[in-house]
C-alpha cells in the first residue's frame, strides 16, 4: 500500500463555511471567523497568551488579508487566537 503524502506539502484547506470580517490591527489587514463552541473540536494554542484554546471553547480564527513572502495563501498563516485576547491586541 502506499503511503500518504505529508499533510505538510498538501495546499491548506479553505476554512469551513461562516461569515469571516476584516479587522485593522497595528500590523496590517486580517481575516477574522468566529467558530463557536460547538464547532471547535480540537486543541490550539493561542499566539496571544500562549495558553490552550480547547474543545468547545468559542475562539477566533485569524489570517492575514495577504499573504507573507514566505506563503502561496494566507489561509496557511491562520492562527486560533482566545477571542478576547485578538480584541486586546493593538
């Protein structure tokens, strides 16, 4: 049987459905998606605080409106932030 190919080298899944807004923060344009409790169904670690966003919990999901040099999409830069900690940040 072969093998799978690294997650790592697939192109990044678009996010699931929902409405997603733009926020201006102190280093440029961002996407942002609520995803409620119900929908969150792993662990993440949140960039704010460096504390874990876990299951069940509501949070934020935030990309860059364009991407870094680095990337071909911003959705691969996507981060699960705590929600109140992406409203704390400048």
């Amino acid at each position: 049987m072969a093998r799978r190919p690294s997650k790592h080298l697939r192109p990044a899944r678009p996010l699931a459905g929902g409405h997603a807004s733009s926020e201006t923060k102190a280093d440029g344009v961002w996407v942002v998606r609520s995803i409620p409790g119900a929908r969150a169904e792993k662990t993440y670690r949140c960039p704010g605080c460096q504390q874990v966003v876990t299951p069940a919990t509501p949070h934020v999901v935030v990309w860059p409106a364009e991407p870094s040099w680095q990337t071909a999409s911003p959705v691969e830069e996507r981060r699960h932030w705590h929600t109140g900690c992406w409203q704390r940040r400048p």
